[in-house]
C-alpha cells in the first residue's frame, strides 16, 4: 500500500473541511469519498471534489477502497462510527475529544484491540514546532527536575457560540463543557509533557453562559514525586490567553502564545538556596531566550500523514487512542472533583463518573 483511502464523515462541517485541506498536502492519503447527514451539502462537495458521495456510513464501511475513515462529526456520535468501522475492518482516525466519557474511550480502546486495526487521535498541537522544542527541552534534562508548572487556557465564546446548536452546552449531548471541548487540547499537552498526576482537586462553575454545563474551572494536579501543578480553563475571558509554564531546578520555560521563553539558571535553584549569602532578596542569575513561531502552520496534515503512514508501516500512530484516552481521564476528573467537591484519584472510577453524568443529565447543572 502507497497511499491510504479514507473517507471523511462529517465532511461538511468546518472540521471535516480543515481535514480535507489537509488530505490535499500529502501525499500518502487520498480522499476516497465524504459523507455527512447534510446530503445536499455533501453531494455538492463530492462533485466539486470529485470524490464519491456515501449517502450512509453503511456504504462507507462496505466499500473495500475504503481503508480507513477519518470522524469529524460531534464527539457523542464518535463511539457509535469507531465500533462500526472496526467491525467493517476500517481503521479510525478520530477527532478530538475521542469519546464523551472515560468508558466509552476504553470501549474504543479495546475495539481497536480486538480488531487489529489502529485507532489514532487528532491531537494536532503535538505536531507544532513550538510544543515539539517545549518536549524536547523537558526530556533531554535541560529544565532538571521539575518542582511545578501551570497551565492556563482561556478562550472566549459567547452565548450565540452555544445557542447556534442545539447539542452545545448540555449534560445531555456534549457531556462537559470547556474541559472536554476547548480545554482539551492544552490537558492533552499538559500530560503529554509532565505525565499523568496522581489525584485533583478541582472547582467547576457555570460562571457567565445561559448553559447547563461548566464554562470556568481551575484545579490542582497533585503528582507521585510531590510536584503540584495548576491548571484553569474558561470560556469566559477577554482577551484569551494560552499560557504554559514549567519551572524545574536548572531552567524554567514559558509558553505564551507563540513565544517559548526559556530561563537558563547559573546556578541551581537547590544549590542557590542552600548557599547563597547575599541580604538582598536575589535569584540566580539566568540566561534567557526567547523562540518566536509566527505561524504554527497547518498541523493537521502532518497528523493526518503520520496516521497514514503508521497504518502503511503497520506501526502505531504517534497518538494512539491509550494517549487520546488520558486527556478524557484528565477531564474525568475534573468533573468528578467539582461535582464532589472532593479529590479525585486517578484512573477516575468509571461506574462513579456514569452515575454523576446521569445524575448531571436530570440536574441540567452542576451543583454549587
């Protein structure tokens, strides 16, 4: 196999179109065909396209040119389509979030298992260059042993942004609100460079929004080696902010935006405390450089690519649905602190966190 046939489904949305740009930039996918519920709109961009148009994803998973599907749909409908592919023997390229809940993930998880087929997920930020020098800075010792690092990522979005479809911003159908919509993406960064913590405490609030569910949430990650780390997500400010700091023994880094900052130490913060002798409130003395990224670029064609070419070289891809999956247990668990009101450990007991979304469901709210 050269080349990768994939249909996307969802293809109409503005997702399913990035997906399609994409497609248009490597070279070992080909885009057999699109479907999607709106079959005007997907007739017309399979003409334009010249592609096949599948009236339903039961032609899709009988067509064998087809070798994988790539989910662009909304995130409640995408255990139903991974199953179905799986069975059909398709693999499955999955957007972000994979699944609504922690079991559905693990259901996917082991489809793809039993299957023998690859499940990867579009986390496409891992593939920008700013985040890839972050990682390397983190895994190469630079930083030294990291004491703490927070995480906020605040993006505004009006009431219009919730009330234009019907499924947003409900317990019923999206299943959280800014942790497993926007927030995502940065906790999938955040464990990706620091690991999995061992338990959160977290408050949710439905601060601002005409929504049932959470739109402002901060929490404390508590890890093994003793390490504390914030993390705030929201809906709610202005101007937005994307901000990563990690502060480790030799150096710290921040990224802002677009810029990485790293702050190398003289002298080891240990080292400084331990001996430094000066009366003036000091710290030690650091060389600082600043990494400017203009454009990230588009980064879903290099995830796509490596998608593909993982199923070609019968590898797995570099996000597997086990990495897609701890980002879901991330915001697992900050629901399940705000909605106890206690901290949770992690992995997230899966029964418990069922019961508290069938509970959200008939609430329609977080209790305050």
């Amino acid at each position: 196999m050269e080349q990768l046939g994939v249909v996307i489904v969802g293809s109409t949305g503005v997702i399913g179109q990035t997906h399609i740009d994409a497609i248009n930039e490597i070279e070992n996918c080909r885009l057999v065909g699109v479907t999607s519920r709106r079959q005007e709109l997907v007739r017309q961009q399979a003409f334009d396209l010249k592609v096949l148009h599948y009236a339903s994803l039961d032609e899709v998973m009988e067509d064998p040119d087809v070798d994988a599907i790539i989910i662009a749909t909304p995130h409640p409908s995408h255990l139903d389509i991974t199953l179905r592919a799986f069975q059909a023997g398709k693999h499955v390229l999955v957007e972000k979030p994979m699944a609504v809940t922690p079991s559905e993930a693990d259901e996917m998880v082991d489809a793809a298992r039993q299957s023998g087929k690859r499940l990867g997920v579009l986390f496409n930020n891992r593939f920008r260059a700013d985040v890839k020098k972050l990682r390397e800075l983190v895994l190469d010792g630079t930083l030294g042993t990291i004491y703490h690092a927070s995480l906020v990522t605040a993006m505004l979005r009006t009431q219009d942004y919730y009330d234009r479809l019907q499924w947003r911003g409900t317990w019923e159908q999206e299943g959280g609100g800014v942790l497993i919509n926007q927030g995502i993406h940065h906790l999938d960064l955040f464990q990706w460079l620091l690991g999995m913590p061992r338990s959160v405490i977290s408050v949710g609030r439905t601060y601002k929004h005409k929504i049932e569910v959470e739109d402002y949430v901060s929490a404390l990650f508590q890890y093994d080696s003793g390490m504390a780390a914030t993390v705030h997500c929201n809906t709610l400010q202005a101007p937005g902010q994307q901000r990563l700091e990690i502060w480790g023994e030799r150096a710290g880094v921040v990224l802002d935006g677009r810029n990485l900052t790293v702050h190398r130490l003289e002298t080891p913060v240990q080292q400084f405390i331990d001996t430094d002798r000066t009366i003036e409130f000091v710290s030690p003395s650091a060389a600082v450089e600043t990494l400017s990224y203009e454009s990230f670029g588009g980064t879903h064609a290099p995830a796509i690519e490596d998608f593909a070419q993982a199923v070609i070289d019968g590898r797995e891809p570099f996000v597997t649905g086990e990495d897609g999956r701890k980002s879901q247990e991330l915001v697992a668990a900050m629901t399940l602190a705000s909605y106890n009101g206690a901290r949770v450990d992690l992995p997230v007991d899966r029964d418990e966190y069922d019961r508290m979304l069938e509970d959200l469901k008939y609430r329609r709210q977080l209790p305050t």
